[in-house]
C-alpha cells in the first residue's frame, strides 16, 4: 500500500490539469496549511493553476519518511516530510480508494521549528 500511495506524494507539486485535480480530490477536499487557515477544494486549485501558470521551477524536494496507516476500509493516512529550498514540513493527507481511483479527502503541512 504504501509504494503504491507513495506515487501520489508529494501531493500538488507536480503540473496537473484541472481535470486531474478534481479526478485525484473528494468534492469535500480541504488542506489545512502551515497558518492553521483551511482552504476548500476550489481554493486550492486556484493557488494550484497560478504557479502552474507561472513557470516558476518547483524547489521541492522528494517526499521522505513516508508512512501509511490505515484508518478505515479503503482509507488511509500517509505522512512524510517534504523540503522545499529552506523550507521543511511535515505533510499529512488522507486517501480513499474508490473503485480503481484514489482521492485525496483532506491534506495538511506543518512547518517543522
């Protein structure tokens, strides 16, 4: 389970289309970012499609010490630490697996002190 999950971290750091956004997100989607803010799927995505937009090289590392626990049937939490430039977080995002695809329910960073 965890190779498998593992290939969907770190989650958003890659270019996507909308409509690989909305297939790999629950229509309830929600991140919690480092601020404690909560943002809904749509929020996400408009943050997503603007630094796609941007061209900007994506400074981010590979995800380390993944682990995957499972919560419920077909429901799994996978945590790792993700390093961008300076910058170094804790990452949580909980996946469920409907029919063949996976989606992503909820998603958090946290920065590390």
């Amino acid at each position: 389970m965890l190779t498998e999950l593992a290939r969907r971290e770190p989650l958003f750091h890659q270019p996507l289309t909308r409509a690989d956004f909305l297939r790999q997100t629950a229509d309830d989607f929600s991140e919690t970012g480092a601020s404690g803010q909560v943002y809904d799927r749509e929020f996400v995505w408009s943050v997503l499609a603007e630094r796609f937009a941007s061209g900007e090289p994506d400074e981010t590392g590979p995800a380390t010490d993944l682990q995957v626990r499972e919560l419920a049937v077909d429901t799994y939490l996978v945590t790792y630490a993700l390093t961008q430039g300076v910058r170094r977080t804790r990452r949580a995002t909980v996946w469920q697996r409907r029919g063949a695809d996976w989606v992503a329910l909820y998603h958090q960073g946290t920065v590390v002190a």
